[in-house]
C-alpha cells in the first residue's frame, strides 16, 4: 500500500484528455501507487516526483472489447473473405499438430502487442481455457470470457464441462481488476437453448461478465428466420448436438427468454440489423462491439454503429483476432475509423475506445477515463507536429506513436525511440 504524498507521480504532457471532460492544455496527471490521484494543471499538482513528458498526448489506457489472443498465430495465413470458408480453414488450421504450441505463444505475443497499440485492458475470448491461464502473467487487465459451443469437438462444449472449466480456473486463478473471467456462449446458432440458459445462470451466480457473437453474417439473420442455408451446412459439420439448435424465430426473444438481456450482455459484431432490433437493443442496455478492420475484411456493408449510438446504445470498439485485422492496436483502430468516416466527431471515436468499452466490460468502476480514484492506465502518445492543433484531431489524423504505456501505475511499455 502507498499512501504518503512522496510517493505521488506527476505526469505533464502538452495536452491531458481525461475522456469525461474536455482535453487540459499542458495538463498534469497525479498518480499515488496504482491509482489517479488527481488530474489538472500543473499548480494543482501534488507534491512528490514530476516528469515533463514534453509533445504527448496523456489519455486513459484504451479497451478492446473484443479479441481472439489465441489465433494471432494464424496472421496472414487465411485467405477466405467468407466466414463460412474464413472458419473452415481456421478449422483445419487448429487441428494441425503445432496449433497448440503456436495458440499458447500467441497469447502472451497478442497481449504485449495489445499494450504496444494502446490498449491496456481487453475482452479476450479463449476458446480452450488456456489464455486465461496465461494472461496472469501479463500485466494487461483483462476479461477472459471462456467460449461454449454446443457439441464442439473442442471443450467447453456443454453447459456441464463449461461450469467444471469455470470453476477449476475460478480456484486457480486470483480474479481482480487486472483478471476477470466472463462467460461467451459463441452465437445463437451454435448454442443449444439448454445450455444457453445454464450459462447465463453460471454467469449470474458468479457475477461473471457475458459477451457473443450476434447477428455478424447476412446467413445468419437469414437463418434465425427460416433456418438452412450456411449456417445449417455449419452446424452439420461441427456439431454433433445439431439437433438441438433448432431457429429460434425471434431471436431476441430467445435471449431474453434465457435471461440474457437482463445482464447487460455485450453483443459482437451485430453486423445485420434492423431499426426495430436497434430499438430492442437500446431498451435492453445490451452493448455492441464494431470491430471496423475485421468488418471490412469480411466485405460486410456499412456497419450500423451511428444508428446503434444515436438510439443510446453503448458501442464500443475491438479489433477481433490476427486471422481477420493486420494488427491489434486501437490507435490503428480507431485512425481507421476516422479515416473512412471523416465526418465523425473525434471525440466520439475516442469515447468508444475507452468508456464505452470499460462499461461493456463492466470495468467502468476502474478504467476508461482519467478520473481520481481509477486505476492508473494511461497510454502517452507523440504529438504530431505536422496534424491539426485540436488535441482529438491530433491523435486521430496524426500519425504520433506510442511514447509510454502505465497500467497500474506501473511503466509497462516504452517505445524503442523514446
Ligand atoms: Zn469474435
């Protein structure tokens, strides 16, 4: 514990953006032991040690609220644009005899790359277990949501194994606010009802954080009406409990009928939807997460993510897995977003990259703003010269790396060339 002043660290940057108030030019940042202590101008400082970071940008560490660390061993090597075929390579990739090797290296390599990019806490989904395991090692704050998928040849692929592989790593592993462990059960169609419904009851006796993959292809809002088609052709492939995952009609329904909505559930992708569903959405206090890089990899028009703000819901951003985006940084994220929406506003982009998914992660208590009492994750990044003076347009059109990485308060990544 730290609590005396000469333990407080005072960041000075050219400009401070503490995401819920407006950007504080030559701002400071206060930091005592793990926290925020205060944040303003230099005279409001606290006493103890000061460091002039010079032309930097101080903002909360940013949040991706959605991630696959396990596949980043398959970056470049899946040509499907598809996600039907995208999935059966993946597959067949998998069931190679280094796949385990390579998804449990990739783990550690995708969370260092994730702070190298900016973000200091992520949504990870683990499909065998394994990255939550060794995500303990690594500094970055995370949820690892344990994936379900009825019949999978892979475990968890029943309500009952998912509930042994939760609580053998709920005794393993200590959770605190660097380490949550969540719940996914993969998508509507690739989830029996039964076990749908025993993993939101699993989720709620644990408090545990829900997310899944909802409505991300055209084939599938299709089949959730009238069944068949690639989903149906999925399903016989991969399941063996096919039988079960009968189309559920209205699939909002379905979910709430499980007791999905009512937890806040964080919902990814939703790539194919209607104003009515938008509402339902909003009135659920459901979140989303875009994923703008995987979306355009997968050729998916104009993802619905004004529309999805406009009606209150809470978007957040992600970068999905190294199988289907270039990189996992958010600063590359979020420059995407501004470069193919040029209109919108940049706080808004930077609001989705940070508070909006510290609530979708049910971290909001700890992270996603620079406000005394949260947790100290602050990236720094370089001030472009030649970019616009607006702080938000700075970051955004400009092309400043990543000076310096705290999570904690601890100096967790520092680029080569500062
Ligand atoms: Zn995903």
């Amino acid at each position: 514990m730290t609590n005396s002043s000469d333990s407080i660290r005072s960041y000075r940057a050219r400009w401070v953006v503490p995401v819920d108030g407006p950007p504080i030019d030559g701002g400071v940042v206060c930091v005592r032991g793990d926290r925020i202590h205060s944040i303003g101008t230099p005279d409001a400082c606290a006493a103890g040690v000061f460091e002039d970071l010079g032309d930097v940008l101080l903002l909360p560490g940013l949040v991706n609220a959605h991630t696959h660390l396990e596949l980043g061993g398959l970056r470049g090597r899946i040509t499907s644009r598809n996600l039907w075929d995208w999935f059966d390579e993946l597959v067949k990739l998998n069931r190679s005899p280094d796949a385990e090797i390579e998804r449990r290296r990739a783990v550690l390599d995708g969370a260092a790359e994730s702070i190298a990019g900016g973000a200091t806490t992520i949504g990870d989904i683990s499909r065998t277990g394994a990255s939550a395991e060794l995500l303990v090692q690594s500094p970055i704050r995370k949820v690892c949501y344990l994936e379900l998928i009825s019949g999978a040849r892979t475990l968890p692929n029943d309500a009952v194994t998912l509930c042994k592989q939760f609580d053998s790593l709920r005794r393993a592993i200590t959770q605190d606010d660097r380490l949550r462990l969540g719940i996914s059960p993969h998508a509507p169609y690739s989830v029996t009802r039964s076990d749908l419904c025993a993993a939101i009851e699993l989720a709620t006796e644990h408090n545990a954080p829900l997310t899944m993959h909802f409505l991300e292809t055209a084939d599938e809002a299709r089949w959730l009406h009238e069944g068949g088609g690639r989903v149906a052709d999925y399903l016989s492939r991969y399941q063996v409990r096919r039988g079960e995952s009968t189309p559920p009609g209205d699939v909002l329904k379905h979910l709430e009928s499980c007791g999905a909505l009512g937890r806040k559930m964080l919902l990814a992708h939703v790539n194919y939807v209607d104003d009515a569903t938008i509402a339902r959405l909003a009135a659920s206090r459901c979140s989303v997460v875009w994923c703008p890089r995987t979306h355009s990899y997968f050729g998916h028009p104009p993802h619905r993510w004004r529309e999805l703000l406009a009606a209150g819901v809470n978007v957040c951003l992600g970068t999905d897995s190294l199988a289907s985006t270039p990189t996992l940084s958010m600063l590359d994220e979020m420059r995407y977003i501004q470069t193919c929406f040029p209109d919108s506003e940049p706080a808004t982009i930077l609001a989705m990259a940070t508070r909006h998914g510290a609530e979708a992660l049910a971290m909001s208590h700890a992270v996603g703003t620079l406000s005394p009492g949260k947790r100290a994750d602050i990236i720094a990044v370089r001030w472009s010269s030649n970019g616009p003076q607006d702080p938000l347009r700075n970051l955004l059109h400009g092309t400043g790396d990543l000076v310096k990485v705290w999570i904690g308060g601890e100096n967790v990544h520092c680029s080569p060339s500062s």
